[in-house]
C-alpha cells in the first residue's frame, strides 16, 4: 500500500461522484418553477430579507465547544487503560489538560467565551 493506492483512490472517488452527478442528469427531469427557488423553513413562508448575516462569536462557540468535545474523545482510551499504563499515563494527561487549559485561557482572553 503506496503511494499508488492513494492515487487509485482519489480517481475512484472523482468517477464515482462524477458518475452520480451524470446519471442523476440523465434520468431526472429538471423542472423551474417560482416555488421551488424560494426559501423554505418549517412550513412558514419567509417574509423580508431571508439572507441574515450571523454573528461570528456563534461559530467561534461552536469551534471551543467542538474542541472540548474531541477532548473528551481522547480522554476516553486513557481512562481505560490508566491503571495498567501507570505514572507516565498520568503525567501525560496533565500535560494534555495543561495544553486545552492554556486554549480555553487564550479563548477566554480573547473574548470568544462572550455571549453577545
């Protein structure tokens, strides 16, 4: 498994994508009409302007909570075998919470923790 095994991928990837798009042109019927370029949410028609620009604190939460949560992911495997693996698994998660301690200080200073 090279470096060719990658490249067999990648095109397998691309004529596999590239035949779904050709085969779902080739046997569904494009059709235009009014109702279906409109915006559409739970049912309700849209009134006013339906492009709202977002606040870039919401993503900036959503990057720190999704940070955290991978955490968790990692922390998982480690409590598992702590026991068996003894001080060195233990010193090594302290460094790790010392790592994500510092990121969640750095987001904190930097304001992103704010909730409008």
């Amino acid at each position: 498994m090279g470096p060719s095994s990658l490249i067999v991928l990648i095109i397998a990837a691309i004529a596999f994508s590239g035949i779904a798009v050709l085969v779902s042109k080739v046997l569904l019927k494009a059709t235009k009409n009014k109702q279906k370029g409109q915006p559409y949410e739970c049912g309700i028609p849209t009134q006013g302007k339906t492009m709202v620009q977002l606040n870039v604190g919401y993503y900036l939460f959503a990057l720190i909570f999704l940070v955290f949560d991978v955490e968790l992911v990692f922390l998982y495997p480690w409590a598992v075998v702590a026991k068996s693996t003894g001080w060195l698994a233990f010193i090594e998660i302290v460094i790790f919470f010392f790592i994500i301690f510092m990121g969640f200080l750095y987001a904190h200073k930097k304001g992103a923790l704010k909730w409008m």
